[in-house]
C-alpha cells in the first residue's frame, strides 16, 4: 500500500510541476519577446552576424532552454541527493556559460547586452518557479 501512495503522490508532484514548469516557461518566453521588442523599439539592433533575429526567435529559443531545464529538474529530483541546490547551482553556472555566445558574437555591443539580458531574465522566471518545486 505504502508504494501505491508513494507512486500515487510521486506522479502528482511530477504533473503539479509540469504544470508550474509550463506557466514558468510560457512567462519566461513572452518576457524575452518582450524585452528583445522594447530594446529594438528604443534603437537596439537584433542583428547578430548581419542578420536579424525574429522577435519570435527569443520566445522560441528561451522555450526550448527552458525544456531542457525540466529536463534537468526531473533527472535532478530522482538522483540528488537536495534536488533543489543542486538544480539552482547547476541553472545558475548554465546562465552564465549562455553569456559566452553572446560576448564573442558578431553583434554590437548593446545588441550582446540586450541578449544577455534576455538569458537573465529567462532564467529569474523558470528557475526559482522550477526549484519551488523540488525537494530541499
């Protein structure tokens, strides 16, 4: 009986964080659309390499991340020992490695501030919303 309610709470608490998951990642990419949209409308170039990118493209790249990110989580959860430090520690070094791309593209340099920006606002969003979940 004892692994029945264990099974039972174990997938509640995957779906309970899925469902957080989801509205952190979905905040998280109209966010970066928003922030990567008011730096362009204020004369911030979203051309890297000579080409733009799409507003849309900052949505779509923070979600994919932020998938990963789950990932992370759920693997995290089943084999750490505090889930939850180490999914913080592990996001917070992954944030400031995604700076390295960003300082050595071809861009100028507000552009490179502008998506630096957009990672750390990303990860403010997802990260603690996904950490709440996860066992101290």
């Amino acid at each position: 009986m004892t692994t029945v309610a264990t099974t039972t709470e174990n997938t509640s608490n995957l779906g309970a964080s899925a469902l957080t998951g989801a509205v952190a990642i979905a905040a998280a990419s109209v966010a970066t659309m928003a922030v990567a949209a008011g730096g362009h409308a204020v004369g911030i170039s979203l051309d890297v390499a000579g080409a733009p990118i799409p507003v849309a493209g900052f949505g779509t790249l923070t979600a994919l991340f932020s998938v990963v990110g789950l990932i992370l989580a759920a693997v995290l959860s089943r084999t750490a020992r505090h889930p939850r430090r180490a999914f913080v520690r592990t996001t917070v070094v992954l944030t400031v490695l995604s700076f390295v791309p960003d300082v050595i593209v071809d861009a100028a340099p507000a552009t490179k501030a502008l998506l630096m920006l957009t990672h750390l606002v990303a990860a403010a969003i997802v990260i603690p919303a996904v950490a709440r979940r996860l066992a101290a």
